[in-house]
C-alpha cells in the first residue's frame, strides 16, 4: 500500500547532500516535501546516475530510482530514508526505427511523448499499451511487466522489451540485447539473455538509463466495441476466445462498476439488480474494410460460442458515442484505452496485480474483489487474457489516503483505519491469489515477503547471489529480494 514511510535512520548526512549539490546544482537536490529523511535528487543524464551512485556507494545510502510521472504513487523512497534518483528529465527519445519497428528511449519518456513523436515521424507506428495513464513512463510499465494492448498476442510489456543500458551501483554501464552487440537493438536474442536481470528487480540490481521496446505497426481502420455481460465468468470466456483466434488487439473484461468509473465517481458502490456483472472491451483493427468485416464476423461467434455455457452479451456500445457524453471521457475516442482512475487531491492509487493462467482468471477476480469488500471496500477490477491466452492479468485498483496521518485528530484517525482496512485486504487478495497459482507484478512493499515464500528455494537462493553480485552492500532497493542492508 503506498503510503508515508516512517523513517528509521538519522536521514541524508550534510556532507552527502553538499556532494550531491556539488554535482548537480542545489536546484536538483530538494527535500521530500511528503516524505521524511529522503532527497530527491534529479538525474539528467548517465553521468549524474554515475555520480549519484558513486557518492552514494561512498557514504552508505540506499537508493531508489523512480521514472513514473505519478509523483505519489508506488515505489517512493528506500525505507528509512535515503535517496530517490527522479530519472523524468532523462526524457528523450534516442531512435524510432521504422523498418524493425523499435524504439530507444530515456526512462522519462511517457507514454503520450512517445506517442506524439511517432504521429510527428508519419502515423506508421503506433504504441503497444493500453490502459495507462499517458503521463506514466513507458520504463515503469515496461520494467514492472505490465499489460499492453500487444499483450493479447506477445503477453506482458515485459516481453516487448529488447535491450536495456543500465548503470551498475559499481557505476559501470552495461548494455543487453542485440543492442550489446550489433549496430542496432532489433531483439534479444541470440545472445545470452541478460535483460531479465532488469525486469521485475524494481531498481534492485541496476539503474536502466535506455530501453528499447518493439513497437507495432498502425492499421488503417479500427473498431472499438464494448459489450455488458450478465456474468464476468461469460466476459472472461468471450476474451479468451477472442485472444486464441489472433485477429484482435484488445479484449479486456472491465469492472461492473464501469459507468461510474467512467465519469469519475468515487465511494463504495452496491450493484444492482439486472446490472451488468462485467463488460468486455474489444478493439479491432485492419488495413482494408473486408479484413475488418471478417473480423467483426469472427468476433460475432465467438461471443455466441462463449455464450453457450451460460450468460449473454448484450448490444454493443461504442466507446466512440461514451466519448461524446461529456469531456472527461474524450480520450476514450483514440486507441489505447485510458480508464479514468487517476488519484484525487488527497488519495493515491494503490494496485495490485497478478500474472497467471487463464482457467483462474475468474477465481482470482472473484477473491481478490471479496477480500475488498469484506473490508468494507470497492475496488477496480481488469481481467484480460494475454499472449495468445497461454496466462491472464489481474490487475485490481483501489484508492487510499495520502499524506501525515500520525495525530489524534478524527481525520488522522479515519484516515489510519482506513490504510488499515486497505492493507489487510490487499494482503488476503496476494495469500488468495498466490493460492490459485498465481504470480504478483504489481503490490505493495510490504507484501513482498509474501511473494519469496512462495518461490522455489533454489530460484531464492539464485536470486539472492545474483543481488549480491550486483549490489553486495544492498544499496539500491534495499528491502526487496530479503535482502537486509548490512549494518
């Protein structure tokens, strides 16, 4: 659960922060204002992460990057103090190849960055995200293994990514992929795969400063339906249907609770009789209109075929004509679909989200929606099979307090039982889902504990000596992995 980190150290020693001044300018290095004993320090370029780490490594201060453009939510600081490396100025984008499809970009580069520049370079490439803020980087989606709108036929954004350059907490730049090798970063292979030392660390084993990700290219026409389904188990089925036939780009299954999503609304909500229990959002795309009409044929029966074991589908709406409601909901109008769930004045997003096989998606959606509820909650729940239906995501959204909560007061008292409430139904939904076979790439810090006791001792142990390797003081990321820092 994102939330103030109580600090337990003495905080940033002057002398580190006069080095850092040194470095950068007193402008980079600023005070936390949410969050106790951390600096923020702004890196620009790969010589200031150098520099960083290098001052860092010599005064024994945890680190943390962060390249997220959602100031408030996620990792935010090492616990109990330290630094955390912003890398939203590192924001360019380096190459747009257009005859391997890829591009190489900076971790400040959001999703929307890159979506201008590639309508700047002539409309023949297009995004694999779906979903995603457009000021969220395409380095935090991409390194956390989240979904994308590719996920349907190649799985998590994770495996859209070809290469990386990241400076080690030795300082030394390393880079992976074809990358490493040849005059472009085309793909991964048939070198040794060292890319995965990077994906789902969290910042644990190295700063990626470049990551080159595959893109697609862009059809000529697109469709974009969504259809209420009686039962999310009837959507579920339909979406798996749709990711096996391989002719369509999206096909998520969105919360009941969609309408009011949609337009913003808040609060605990109760659905009601003859309700929708889920909607599947499908998009479609195509270069010539008969590819597009066989397409929506296709898509015809596999909602009846899905609709054989019980359930129904009913008629389909455009997010086109949800779009001409009211401003809030014009970005429905453009693929990628972007939910409106961003974070209010005073509360920050908290997700969790789970990779796992298709025949549990409704199980787990169904746990993960009861452990919330049972604490008097209402979360957001997004079901979509993935790479060609081999595995499915989960991903659940609920909103929480931020900021000081440590006085008597009635408000810091709500807002205490509140994060309360949050956090033990977060951690019943991981224990459920991890029960059902699942594996989380989303969740809170604290709840990490629980994904290492589920791996494999072998695969713990190899992941420990790898962190070592890496980082042998645990300097950066310090409490993932049960990697204690060294006192």
């Amino acid at each position: 659960m994102a939330r103030k980190l109580r600090s337990v150290s003495h905080g940033v020693e002057p002398k580190v922060r006069s080095a850092l001044v040194d470095l950068l300018g007193e402008a980079r290095v600023q005070p936390d204002p949410d969050l106790s004993e951390v600096l923020v320090v702004s890196a620009n370029a790969v010589s200031d992460v150098q520099g960083i780490l290098s001052i860092a490594r010599h005064n024994g201060v945890p680190c943390l990057p962060k390249a997220d453009g959602l100031p408030r939510r996620g990792l935010v600081a090492p616990e109990g103090g330290g630094l955390r490396i912003d890398l939203m100025g590192m924001n360019r984008v380096l190459e747009v190849n257009h005859s391997e499809r890829y591009a190489v970009i900076e971790p400040g580069v959001t999703w929307q960055h890159l979506a201008d520049r590639l309508a700047e370079d002539g409309r023949d490439l297009q995004l694999p995200t779906a979903a995603a803020p457009g000021h969220l980087s395409v380095w935090a989606s991409s390194l956390m293994d989240g979904a994308g709108g590719l996920a349907l036929s190649h799985g998590g954004l994770g495996r859209l990514v070809w290469g990386v350059e990241a400076v080690l907490v030795s300082g030394e730049v390393i880079r992976t992929g074809a990358g490493s090798a040849a005059g472009g970063w085309w793909g991964r292979g048939p070198l040794p795969d060292l890319t995965g030392l990077f994906l789902g660390w969290r910042g644990a084993t190295g700063l990626v400063t470049r990551l080159a990700i595959s893109l697609r290219a862009r059809k000529k026409h697109q469709r974009r339906l969504i259809f209420p389904a009686s039962h999310r188990r009837t959507a579920v089925a339909g979406a798996i249907r749709l990711s096996r036939e391989g002719l369509f780009d999206e096909a998520s299954v969105l919360p009941w609770t969609l309408p009011r999503v949609l337009m913003g609304l808040r609060g605990y909500f109760q659905r009601q009789q003859g309700e929708p229990e889920g909607y599947l959002h499908v998009d479609f795309t195509a270069d010539t209109l008969p590819e597009l009409e066989y397409k929506r044929l296709r898509l015809s029966n596999a909602l009846a075929q899905a609709s054989r074991r019980g359930g129904s589908f009913g008629h389909p709406v455009t997010l086109e004509d949800l779009a001409s409601m009211g401003e809030p909901l014009e970005g429905l109008r453009d693929l990628p679909l972007r939910l409106v769930i961003d974070e209010g004045d005073d509360e920050v997003l908290s997700g969790l989200g789970f990779h796992g096989p298709t025949s549990g998606l409704v199980d787990v959606a169904a746990q993960v929606e009861e452990a919330f509820e049972a604490q008097g909650l209402s979360a957001v729940i997004l079901v979509r099979p993935v790479h060609g239906a081999h595995s499915g995501i989960v991903h659940a959204f609920v909103a929480c307090p931020w900021g000081e909560c440590d006085t008597d007061s009635p408000e810091d008292r709500s807002k205490r039982e509140q994060l309360s409430r949050i956090g033990m139904a977060q951690e019943r939904g991981m224990e459920e889902a991890l029960e059902l076979g699942f594996v989380p790439h989303r969740y809170p810090p604290e709840l990490g504990r629980l994904v290492t006791a589920k791996m494999h001792p072998g695969s713990h142990r190899l992941a420990l000596r790898l962190r070592r390797l890496l980082d042998a003081e645990a300097l950066l990321d310090p409490a993932r992995w049960g990697l204690v820092r060294p006192a």
